[in-house]
C-alpha cells in the first residue's frame, strides 16, 4: 500500500512540475503578445499623427487648391480609427494596481484631450487596461471591416463609440458641502484611500470596503449598481419549478450508486489517494508477504556466517577492561623487553 501512496505522491509532484512550467510559459506568451500589441498600437498612432501633419501642412501650402481626401477607398471611412486599435493596450500584471478608486456609476472630469474639462458618468472600468468608459465623452469614429458587418448583419461603414480614457487622465467628482454655506457642490477628489478592505471567503473575491479622504474622516459612498434588467422569454423556467424540492435525501438508502463514486474519484487514476477497504487488505498483504519473504532469506546463512556471528558477539560478550593478572604479565613483558634493550647497549658500548 505504501508503494501506491508513493506513486500517487510521485505522479502529483510530476503533474505540479509540468503545470508549473505551462504557466510560466503561458504567462511569457502573454506578456508577449501584450508587448507587441503596444508597440503596433504606438507605431500606427505616431505613423497616422506624422501623416495628418504633413497633409495639413499639405492643405496649408496649397490652400484652394488642397486635394479632397474623402473621397475613393476612404469615402465612407476618412478619419475614422481601425476596430483593432481603438482600444488602450493591455498592461503587465506588475503595473495594475490592486485597488481601482473608481467604480461604474461615478461621476468623473475629464483632464486631458478635447473634452477637458466636462463631467460624465463612468459607464465601465476595465482593470487589465486600467482605463475607464464615460458616457458620452472621448467618442471616436471607428470603421466596421466587412466581416464585422456580415456577423452584426449591418451594412453601417463607421460607428461612433466612446473610447476608454487612461486613469491617471480622470478625476473623480463629487458633491461635499461647503463649509461656509453648507450647500453642497461639485468637488474634484485627487485621491482616495480603502478602508475595511478584506478578502470574503464566501465569494472568494476581495470586498473594496470603503473608500475616504486622505488627512480626513469623509467616506465617499460607491455609486448604487441597479439591477440588471432581464427579458422574459416563453422557454423560460417558472420560478416556482425551480424552487421546488423535488430531491429528499434518506437515511435507508444512499442518495447515489455506490458505483458513481469510482467515476467521481477516478478508479484507475494514478493520483488516487483514497481506496476500497478490500483494496487495502490485499496491498497490505502483499507487502506483509514480501517482508516475510525477506527475512526468510535473512535465515538462511552459510557456515562461515554463522561463524562470524558467533566471534562477532563473542567479541562483544568479552569485558573491555584489563584485569589485574593481564595488567600484571603486560608489566613483565615491558620489563623484560627494556632488560634486553640495557643489554643490547653495553654491548655495543653505549
């Protein structure tokens, strides 16, 4: 039994290598993909804004006489943006932040482009880009391709949509009350901080809390989201249909086949970690069987081992410690050798 366990364990730690490999490339290929879609949106912005320069310096020069651009392939589709780069890039994981101060429904100004300045509602927030939609405001033209117009079934050439605006270009507005007049009136928060922001294990997403001005004590509210609206359909399922208990589970019989648990824990899985009980009675015979089987073999010893067992635990059986009569002879024998080292000397006359 403990050889599956191992296996199991051996396959799991395989399968957490290759995914761990698969997402990191998979997370290089995006990275890929987000960098090449920045620099091909950069070129063909700084290539359209060289080109529009040189032809208002064209039309400057030439005056009367300036050519009429909108006319031939670009008739119905003279300064209008492609369908593939109308959008913001997306951006690294690293460079998005944590926490977006800016909900759907709030009320922001404007700051940079042609309509700095004016206040709109945020229609939508995109947390990849970090770039928000507001009705109304930065409204391009983008030009439909063929293909787009045969799935929507329109044969419109361009369509006007509002283009998402970067974050840092937006500043959200609020009404506070003056402090003079107590009327309240429209202010420009510069920055907010979260407050009680926590992580709901319910929902497994993190709850934004509450959001307040920094160096004061006022929350500001997040916008009320209203409820979507659903249409109504014939084919549709009764509310009461679904409400209704049509599953009592009892205590006499289990609420499934007992064969539905094999397909469910996956019976011939190499990462099964949980078996039959028969199962594991017969894995554990089979190692009690192997186990006897080795110390069988550990009994069956040539003379010569066993002989070498006996000196073995002889040795061990013997006191380590020299008795006096040993300790005595071994004083003889020292004495005696120095007598005849003495004797050797005289006669050599040392």
């Amino acid at each position: 039994m403990q050889k599956v366990l191992r296996r199991a364990e051996r396959a799991k730690r395989t399968a957490d290598r290759q995914k761990a490999r698969s997402v990191l490339q998979q997370e290089k290929e995006e990275s890929w993909n987000r960098n090449q879609n920045r620099v091909r949106l950069l070129k063909e912005q700084n290539d359209l804004i060289r080109q529009e320069r040189k032809n208002r310096i064209h039309d400057w020069e030439t005056g009367a006489l300036a050519p009429r651009r909108d006319v031939g392939d670009l008739a119905k589709t003279y300064a209008t943006m492609g369908v593939y780069n109308w959008q913001l890039p997306e951006k690294d994981p690293k460079d998005q932040p944590k926490w977006i101060h800016i909900s759907e429904g709030d009320r922001v100004v404007m700051l940079k482009g042609r309509d700095r300045g004016r206040i709109g509602r945020v229609r939508s927030v995109d947390p990849k880009t970090v770039a928000v939609s507001v009705e109304g405001l930065n409204l391009v033209d983008i030009s439909i391709p063929e293909w787009l117009k045969q799935e929507n079934q329109n044969d419109r050439d361009m369509a006007t949509q509002a283009r998402s605006v970067p974050l840092e270009d937006v500043k959200l507005v609020y009404p506070l009350p003056d402090p003079k007049t107590g009327a309240h009136r429209d202010v420009i928060i510069d920055r907010l901080l979260p407050v009680n922001r926590h992580w709901d294990k319910n929902l497994k997403e993190w709850d934004d809390g509450d959001r307040v001005i920094p160096g004061t004590n006022m929350l500001i509210p997040w916008p009320e989201k209203a409820d979507p609206d659903y249409e109504d359909h014939e084919s549709d399922s009764l509310r009461i249909s679904v409400e209704e208990q049509t599953f009592r589970p009892f205590l006499i019989r289990p609420p499934m086949p007992l064969s539905v648990i094999d397909e469910l824990r996956g019976k011939y899985s190499r990462f099964r970690t949980r078996h039959d009980y028969d199962y594991v009675v017969k894995k554990e015979m089979q190692e009690a069987k192997e186990s006897d089987r080795k110390n069988l073999i550990k009994t069956m010893r040539t003379p010569l081992q066993e002989l070498a067992d006996l000196r073995a635990k002889q040795r061990q059986e013997q006191p380590k410690e020299l008795t006096p009569e040993q300790l005595a002879k071994i004083g003889e024998v020292i004495a005696r050798e120095q007598a005849k080292g003495a004797d050797v000397a005289k006669e050599a006359g040392v």
